[in-house]
C-alpha cells in the first residue's frame, strides 16, 4: 500500500517540479538544495555557511543512497547537492546524471588527504568531492562477550545466535559471506551469489535484529551483545561507553567514502561549488567530525582533532588500514535482493 | 456524482494505471524505468528465476503477512467491540470525550508511538524492569523483536480503526429494540446475537475492513518491532523501490495483490447477495 503512496508521491513531485523552472531561474543566485542523509549534515554548518555566504539553504534528507536514486530517478531536478557513496558516484557518473565540477571554484581541495582523492569511482575527481569515510566492522559489548571476535565467521561461529544486529543493507551482507570464503566483495557473479547463500543460509537464522538507520539502539537497550555495523555508530557507542569496542573484520573489511556531487541541470551550481568549498576549511571540516565521528576525509582538518578523537578506535581505526571500496553492479542489486528475501522468507 | 468520479480518477485510476504500466516495464543499470512490454516481473512472482521451477518465497511472505493482518483484526475486534460498545451507550455529554481519549495517541506521529513501544519491550526496558523489580521474574523476558511484539504494535495502531466505525453503529441503535428483545424474553446473549449483533454488523465489517487491509501492507511496525528478520510482504515492496533499483517488479507484487484483493472482495460480496 505504501509503495502506491509512494509512487503518486513521486509522479507528484515530478509534476511539481517540471512546472517550476522558471521560478528556480529567478532565485538562482541566494539558494541551495541540499539532499543529504539524515544524522550526517550538522545545523551548525548549515546556518555558519548561510551566515558567510548569505545563500539560504534548503535540506531535505534521505536514508540510504538507493532511496536518493530513486528520487533522482522520478524526475526531480530542483536538487543542488546531493551525497552518494562511491560505487553510487560511480553508477551516477556511468548514466551521465553529475555535473562536472569546476575544481578552480573550490580551492580548498587541496586540504583533502591525497589518499582520499582520485579515488577508482571517480579517478580524476570530475564529479565528486569526499565528504566523510567510513567502514563497516564488528562492535562487541565486552561485558557481554569476553572473548575476542575479529572475523564475520567468528560473529557467526553459533555462540551468539540471536545475540546479533546487523544492517540491513543486502549489499553489504552479502559483501561479508564473500569475503568470509575468501571472494573480494565487488566479484557479484551468479556463481558467487550461489557461494555466498550458502553461508547465509547457516547466518541469518542467528540473527535478531536488521537496522541501518541505527543499530546502535538495540546493543544499548541490552536487546544484542554484539553487531557489525557502521564505523560511525560504533563510535558513538564507544564514547557513550568505552565497553563497546570496534573491529575491522580480519577477513575482508571495506571502506565507503561518502561524497558531495552536483546532478545534472541543477539550478544553483555555483551555490553547491560554494557550499564544497566551504565545508572543506578544516575549521567547518572540523565540526562535522565532532557531531558525527567517521573518519575525515580532510587532512588539515585532521590536524585539529583532540587526542580523544583520534584515539576512537571506530573513527580512526589504528594502522590506517587499506581498505576496499564497493563498485558499482547495476542491476545485479536485484539478484542480491533475492538471495536475501528467499533465505528470510523461510 | 462528478466530484466523487474525480476524486476516484485522481486517487485510484491513475495511480493504479501508473503501477499497472511500470509492472510490465523494464529497468536500467540505475534502476529507471524503460518501457518497453514484459511479462518478466509476473513471472518472477511464481517462478523462483535460479531452478526454472515454481517458487513459493513471496507466497510464504505473502501468506505471513494475511496470517499476521488475520490476527491483529480478530484482536481488534474481540478488545474493540466491548470499547465501541461502552462508549456509544454512555450518557450522551461524555461520549466526544471518551471518542478523544480514542484519537489522542493519533496528535503524535506514529513513528513515536512506536519508538515508545520499544522503549517498553526492550531487554532492559520499562516493562522488564518493572517485572524484575517486583520480584515477578528474575530473567528479563524477550519480547522486543518476536512476532508477539509485532502484533503488539500492529493491534495498537489500528484497534481506533475498528472502535470508531463500529461505535457509529453502536451510537444509531435504538435501545428501544433491545428493550423489546428483552420483554419478550430473549435472554442477554440471545439479544445480543439477535437484535445487537445484526444491528451493529455494517461498522463491524467496516471496522475489519479498515484494519485487515492496511494491516496487510504495513510494513513499518514489523521493521522497527519486528527486527524485520521475517519480513512482511510491504517490506519486500519497500525493499525493491529503495534497495534493488526494481520499480518494475515491486509494481508486479502491488498489483498482484490489488488484483488477489479485487477478487476475494468480489466473492465474498457474491456470496453475501445470494446468502
């Protein structure tokens, strides 16, 4: 019944959007659309950019990037800015929906960490500029679980059967039975996908709770003992209480870098260049990290952090590990929906 | 008549039109739609696409959820009725009262609401530790992510759905029959199945109307209560627009169920002219 709501809402909202143009046209030059997750764009910046600029921003928020896409898909054009993760960058960049950023607009990219540009989905940084990075990776209430759990298999080994929250996010469950046998997450083969339902078959029965949005509130209502879930989460676990401690998987961690980038025929591109070039001053940089403690992207602002955040095993995992990032599969999405449904609809 | 024609063209014909053309559609790399004519999505709903052969993963979905939706609607009625009942025979200056201790839950957005009902059922939460305080259990109970939690927050949303058209019912009755009933010697249950029940019967089955059918597609309840491990079959609706870029097939599941609806509707309504 919803997904009708939806879709007249959408069909809407494409209405409404095509018919507007001509008024986008006059506002140009005082507004920005920002279309950005929840939990993930601090007021504080929002308002200090308005207040420097004295462009008026408007926000509006999704939950996952394929929820993003599918706005995108249904015909709205009044967005400015938008936030993908990279292989999502990469799909968008591949059906030609991103402007090409004028980098000359937006000097402050050179206080990007080198290791955070130039990146596979998006070699010469055309499209998109990295807004935080994050991972995925095992979160243990330790006076829960005394022993040490470092792999998927280990989370999985039957000793926490129903003890377990997980994302619900189908790529990345699937990316973890992968790389639990060894495959690298990106290789989505139907011969692959057979592998890895396998070991999910003997996975998923032992676990309690799916959440993205935030999985951190079933460990700390006591509902789970332990999870694998986003780095940020675990972070904020962690400096609610040092027992949760956070882990990249031994046997095949990934990192997603989430970015900004402009779709195409957006009305202000100057104002969304302005807005990239304005969280890039490490002191603006700096208060994104405070609020929500992924790892930052942004190596003056870097410089910045307290000792406190830096030592937050979950923002910045020690050893800066090197770590994988997701591509793009396209229509293979649907062929991981599957694998999932068929082994929960049981 | 025009308005009501124009009210059911802009909400029904056209958004089901819309759904009834994307679910013969096809989709790119991006998940947009292409049009061009295919049988696929429908076919995937009975035919498991890895063996060739008849598969029953959504009927399974579909079938817990007609299961979960049957439930909470028999809940709503035996807890419902008895509510409808009390407030339509109180004295007349009390009933809008009573009516707004019904609605008041619905100022709140019902994401709270069922927040609030996590709150409750948590391991650690109110109810658990209310119980272990008193000495009642020593163990906390596991009640949050069960499907005993999902029919808790399921019955809680809809049961104002079902009180309030049967109390319509119940406020048109005229005692004056019931009295009848009684001086000529029906006994109270008599009465009841005789003159009250018939009398009451259109806000019933408009009451289970309203609940059964939204109960069905719901999907947010068995997300955030459920722990979503066994999904609904408005989950896996949900999922195909905001996680597999598959608009078309999530049109073919709509559909499919607008359809089976349309079709039972239509034979239980048969059944009811002859009968």
């Amino acid at each position: 019944m919803k997904s009708i709501r939806l879709l007249l809402a959408f069909a809407l909202i494409g209405l409404v959007a095509s018919s507007l143009p001509a008024q986008a046209q006059q506002k140009k030059k005082s507004v920005l659309n920002l279309f950005c997750w929840s939990e993930y764009v601090p007021q504080e910046v929002i308002d200090g950019f308005t207040k420097e600029t004295g462009i008026k921003v408007n926000v509006e928020n999704y939950a996952s990037n394929e929820q993003m896409l599918a706005k995108l898909n249904a015909g709205a054009s009044k967005y400015d800015l938008v936030q993908p993760s990279e292989y999502t960058v990469e799909g968008l960049i591949k059906a030609g929906k991103l402007e090409e950023l004028n980098l000359g607009n937006i000097p402050n990219f050179k206080n990007l960490d080198p290791k955070y540009t130039k990146m596979p989905h998006d070699p010469e940084n055309k499209y998109s500029v990295p807004w935080m990075v994050g991972s995925v990776g095992i979160v243990v209430n330790t006076t829960k679980v005394k022993e040490p759990v470092k792999t998927y298999k280990e989370v999985f080994s039957g000793k926490y059967k129903k003890r377990i929250v997980i994302l619900d996010d189908h790529r990345e469950i699937v990316s973890w039975a992968l790389n639990s046998i060894g495959i690298p997450a990106n290789d989505i083969t139907p011969e692959n996908l057979e592998k890895a339902k396998a070991v999910l078959k003997d996975w998923l029965p032992q676990v309690k709770v799916y959440d993205s949005d935030s999985p951190k509130t079933a460990l700390l209502n006591g509902d789970v003992d332990l999870g694998i879930v986003w780095s940020g989460e675990a972070a904020l676990l962690y400096k609610k209480n040092k027992k949760y401690t956070y882990t990249l998987p031994e046997d095949g961690a990934h990192q997603f870098i989430d970015s900004l980038a402009i779709p195409k025929d957006a009305p202000h591109k100057e104002s969304a260049e302005k807005f990239i070039n304005y969280i890039l001053q490490p002191e603006v940089s700096l208060k994104i990290s405070k609020e929500f403690p992924y790892t930052n992207p942004n190596a003056e602002a870097r410089k910045l952090l307290t000792k406190a955040q830096l030592d937050n095993p979950a923002s910045y995992p020690p050893g800066e590990p090197k770590l994988d990032t997701f591509k793009d599969i396209g229509k293979a999405s649907a062929d991981i929906d599957k694998v999932i449904l068929d082994l929960k609809g049981k | 008549m025009t308005p009501m024609l124009l009210w059911l063209v802009a909400f029904v014909v056209i958004p089901t039109g819309i759904l009834l053309v994307y679910s013969f559609c096809q989709r790119d790399e991006l998940g947009q739609i292409i049009y061009t004519f295919s049988w696929e999505n429908y076919r995937r709903i009975f035919i498991d696409s890895d063996t060739g052969e008849f598969g029953t993963t959504y009927l399974t979905v579909f079938v817990r959820s007609v299961e979960y939706a049957g439930l909470t609607t028999v809940i709503c009625v035996v807890m419902g009725y008895p509510v409808a009942w009390f407030i339509g025979r109180a004295p007349e200056n009390r009933r809008n009262f009573l009516l707004m201790l019904v609605m008041i839950p619905f100022w709140t957005s019902f994401l709270v609401r069922t927040y609030a009902w996590i709150t409750i059922l948590s391991t650690e939460g109110l109810l658990n530790s209310f119980l272990q305080y008193t000495k009642l259990i020593s163990e906390p109970f596991e009640m949050l992510y069960t499907p005993g939690a999902v029919i808790v927050g399921l019955v809680y949303s809809y049961l104002p759905f079902f009180i309030l058209p049967v109390y319509g019912s119940v406020e048109k009755l005229d005692n004056s029959l019931v009295e009848a009933a009684f001086d000529l010697g029906a006994g109270p249950v008599r009465t009841f199945q005789r003159v009250i029940l018939p009398l009451t019967r259109p806000g019933i089955m408009a009451g289970i109307l309203l609940v059964f059918i939204p109960a069905i597609g719901m999907f947010a309840i068995s997300e955030l209560m459920g722990g979503n491990s066994q999904p609904t079959i408005g989950e896996v609706i949900q999922d195909q627009f905001l996680q597999a870029r598959d608009w078309p097939f999530g049109a073919a599941l709509g559909m499919t169920i607008v359809v089976l609806f349309a079709v039972a509707f239509s034979f239980t309504a048969r059944q009811r002219d002859l009968t």
